[in-house]
C-alpha cells in the first residue's frame, strides 16, 4: 500500500501529544499538592514556633521537601525512572501514614 507508512507516522505525533497533555496536567497537579504540603508546613510551624521559630522552620520545611527529590533525581541515574519514582511514591506514602499515626497517638 504505498501511503501506509505516511498515515502512520501521522498518527505518532497526535498520539505523543496526547501523552505529553497528560503529563504536563499531571505535573500540575503534583505541583499544586507538594505547594499545599509546603505551605500547611510553614504555616503549622509559625503557629507554633511565634514569627521568630518561623524562618527556621522555613528553612526546615524547605529541605524536608527538596532533599529527598534532589536525592530521588540521583537514584534515578542509577536505577531508572520508573524503579525510583515507585520507590519515592512508596516511601512518600509510609512517612505521610506513619505522620498520621503520631498525629493520632499523640492526641490521645
């Protein structure tokens, strides 16, 4: 069939388009719930800590949540994109139930 090869490769870029739409509304999506994680963060810590406690805890808020992406960015070199973002889901998932477990304890 001589056009075949050219409505295949007319499909490729709509199809990797697609993908690409669906990935770029993910990242948004993630990007929005990591700023609200951010921001309950700092904002529990100058609850807590005054105006003073704040900047610190800033500061410690900020590395809680870009050293384990700069760390998961590393790993990824060596083990593959997808093996690293499953474990950082996973490892993600464990901190925020066991956080919820304290959370709970600690008010009992």
């Amino acid at each position: 069939m001589p056009g075949a090869h050219r409505r295949a490769g007319a499909v490729a870029p709509s199809s990797s388009t697609a993908a690409t739409a669906r990935a770029v509304v993910l990242a948004g999506v993630g990007t929005v719930l990591a700023g609200v994680g951010f921001g309950a963060s700092a904002l529990a810590v100058v609850r807590h800590a005054g105006a003073a406690g704040g900047a610190g805890g800033a500061a410690r808020a900020y590395v809680a949540f870009s050293l384990p992406a700069v760390v998961a960015g590393l790993a990824a070199t060596s083990f593959g994109l997808h093996a690293t973002a499953v474990a950082y889901g996973l490892v993600v998932v464990l901190l925020g139930g066991t956080a919820l477990i304290a959370q709970r304890v600690r008010r009992a």
